[in-house]
C-alpha cells in the first residue's frame, strides 16, 4: 500500500557500513576469481613423461632388483622392490617383511650367555697381544669396529607367482609403476582380483567400474572363460553374475558365437540350465552340437553321442516343431528315441498350439 512517504534512497555516499563492507567483499572475490582463471605457470608437470620412464625402468632387468616368475611357464616380470613396497602393502610385507626391524629376536639361552660374556671379557687381552689394529683408544688397546653388513634387502631378489597368469600380473606391475594401465577383456577378471589380493583399490574399483561398460556379445565368453582360473576370489562371483544377465538376455546371439564352443563344459551346462535364458531350444540344441563336435576334435577318440547327451536334459524337446524334430535334429542320431517320441506325443496332446518363441 503507498500511504504517500516517498521512499528511502539509499546513495553510495549515504551507504550503511555494513553495506559498504560487502560490497568490498564482493569486488575482492570477483578480482580473485578473475586472476583464477588465468593459467599458473609456476608449477610444471610432465605426468606422461614420468610414466614412459617408469615403464621403461620396468622392461629394463639391468635397472631391477626383483624379478617375478610367472604362472605355468615361469615367464619372468621385472620390478623395483621400493616402488612396488611404496604403493603396495602386501608388497611391502612380501619383500622387506623378513628384514623389518620390528621382528622380534629369539630369547637367548643361558648357555649362549655365559659363552658371549666370555668371549667379550678376552678380547682386550687378545688386542693387546697382536699388533694394533683400527683406532687406538686412550688406555692403549684397539677399539674393535663392528663393521656394518649390506642390507639384504639389496639383493636381487627371485620369486614364484602361480595365482596368476603373466599379462594379468605383467599388467599389475605396468599399473604400479606407471599409475595407468589399459583394461582389456581377456585380462580383466584377473586383473581385477589382483589388485584386490595386492590391495590396490583405485585399480580394483576402475575394472570394476569398466566392466559395465566391456560387456558385449563380442566379449561375453571371453569373461567367462577367464573366469574359470580366478573362480576362488571373491571379485570373480560379481562379475560372472552380470555376465550371466546379459547371457540371459542375448541368449540366441550368444549361444551362436563360435567362441561359445571355447567354455568349459560345466559353464555351458550353467547357460544352458539357466530358466532366465531368452533362446529357442532349438537353439539350445544347436548350440551344445556345435560344442561337442568341438570337443570331439579335440579329442578324437570321444564319442559325439556320449558328449552331447551331457546338453540333452537341458532342452525343452516338445517345444520345438514338429518338423524340425523330424527333419533337423532325429536324423542325426544323436538324440534317443524315446526323447524324440514323447516331446511329438506331447504336441499332439496339447489343447492349444505350442509358443515356440523364448
């Protein structure tokens, strides 16, 4: 409501104290924000070029003092001891654990003692004897110098890695020195669980984070072969599990791949038994033919029947038509009599046309 007083102008000479001061506040934050903006050249960095040496002192052996025999075949990785102990603990335990000052010294015996005291009680006698050697104390005989040994810790040293395989743990040691490494499918899983066993956590997290992300119709049996090796760590259950869904989802493009023949058989009868699976059981019979025929070249003297009845009781027979079980799949003979007969005796039974679809 405008009652007729006519309104308090407030003018920068008239402006209260308080005003005033944020206002001064304010232009000093814009300035400081301004000369944020503006590059700082008194720091430099050159991140890439300290990664291309590291990993240039990692493929030198001359410049190491570790080497790793990897795997089956012992194939070696070489390392710096006091970068790997610097980023890693379990590192540091494994390589300088035996020389830690802490270790506690065995108890001395009594008899030990006795001997020691001894033995330290005649050797004033014994230097005043023989010509002096070291430095010569006031009362005349030789101080004797302890001399200091060499650190064990500087000696090459050579250990066994069978957990394992040599580009997983050859891509841990590029990430170690380094701070970066290329995540690839085939060595992922293992790479995954190698961090985690030698506590590198931001590594851990980054292939867990990329396995979203990498899992394909291209790359889905090569995740789960690898996952054959590492199936007693605990990274590997998560990762199989998405695996998995996206195997129940792509089942007819998955079963189709050629790479489906390279799982082991436990894995396909996992795929195959899975009730979430999205694929035609015709598909599914393929699917095991083509693995067992693979299996069979492999080892000639194996009979196809006997492999892939191990696939049979998987399949939904009496969904598949008619036609094909005649046509497709009974001349072959693979598939037993009865099976073929009760899956046609069912269709015939049935009061309502089959859905054939997955």
């Amino acid at each position: 409501m405008f009652d007729g007083t006519p309104p308090d102008v407030v003018t920068p000479d008239v402006m209260p104290p308080d005003a005033r001061r944020y206002s001064m506040m304010e232009q000093a934050i814009a300035m400081a924000g301004a000369l944020s903006d503006e590059p700082d050249f008194s720091t430099f960095e050159n991140k890439t070029g300290l990664a291309e040496d590291m990993k240039f002192l990692a493929s030198m052996p001359e410049l190491c003092d570790v080497t790793f025999l990897v795997g089956d075949t012992r194939e070696p990785v070489c390392a710096v001891k006091a970068v790997l102990a610097a980023r890693s603990r379990v590192f540091h335990k494994l390589l300088y654990n035996s020389y830690s000052p802490q270790k506690k010294k065995e108890p001395m015996s009594r008899e030990k003692k006795i001997k020691l005291f001894l033995k330290r009680s005649s050797e004033p006698l014994m230097n005043l004897q023989g010509q002096p050697q070291g430095r010569q104390g006031r009362t005349g005989y030789t101080h004797k110098l302890d001399t200091i040994p060499e650190p064990q810790g500087n000696v090459h040293q050579t250990l066994i890695v069978e957990e394992f395989e040599p580009d997983v743990f050859r891509q841990l040691i590029e990430y170690i020195h380094t701070g970066c490494v290329t995540l690839q499918p085939r060595t992922l899983l293992g790479l995954m669980n190698a961090a985690d066993y030698y506590g590198l956590d931001e590594l851990r997290k980054g292939c867990s984070g990329f396995v979203q992300c990498c899992i394909n119709v291209d790359t889905v049996c090569a995740l789960l072969a690898s996952a054959e090796r590492y199936i007693q760590y605990k990274c590997t259950k998560s990762m199989v599990q998405k695996v998995l869904e996206f195997v129940d989802e792509h089942g007819n493009e998955v079963l189709n791949l050629g790479s489906f023949t390279l799982l082991p058989q436990h894995v396909v009868r996992l795929i195959m038994a899975r009730e979430e699976l999205k694929a035609d059981e015709f598909t599914k019979f393929q699917a095991g033919l083509m693995w067992s025929k693979k299996h069979c070249d492999n080892q000639p003297n194996t009979d196809l029947k006997e492999v892939i009845g191990n696939f049979l009781e998987y399949i939904q027979f009496y969904k598949i038509p008619a036609n094909i079980l005649m046509k497709e799949i009974h001349p072959l003979g693979l598939v037993p009599y009865h099976i073929i007969m009760n899956a046609l005796a069912y269709q015939s039974e049935s009061p309502e046309p089959l859905d054939y679809s997955p």
